[in-house]
C-alpha cells in the first residue's frame, strides 16, 4: 500500500499509521524510517502531522537514495 497510486490508499495508510503510533510509536518509525524513500509523500505527511516540524525531517526522503 506505500507505492499504491491512489490517493484515497495513501491518506487511509496515512491515517493508520499515525493512529498506529499512538500504541506502538516505534513499530510506526521503524516503518516509515524504512519507506521513507519509497512511500507516497502523502502517507507520510498524514502520519507525521501530529509531530513538530523538527521530528517530521527524519522522515524525509534521502536526496542520495531518492
């Protein structure tokens, strides 16, 4: 689902992973840490939105790797 093309699939996973978080935050980081590079900017920004602007940067895509 982190490569699906439709929108709706990226803010649902969004959506559940920052729920997700709530419960099992560093299940959610290893997750997102892993795809950051591959998964829709979207799901991220929904997952992350409750975080400050500094955590959000981890998550961020690699200009290396991208």
């Amino acid at each position: 689902m982190m490569t699906d093309p439709e929108r709706v699939v990226h803010q649902g996973t969004g959506w559940f992973l920052r729920e997700l978080w709530k419960v099992h935050p560093l299940l959610v980081e290893d997750i997102l840490y892993k795809h950051r590079n591959t998964a829709a900017r979207l799901i991220i920004q929904y997952a992350t939105e409750k975080l400050s602007k500094e955590e959000r940067l981890r998550f961020r895509k690699d200009k290396r790797g991208a």
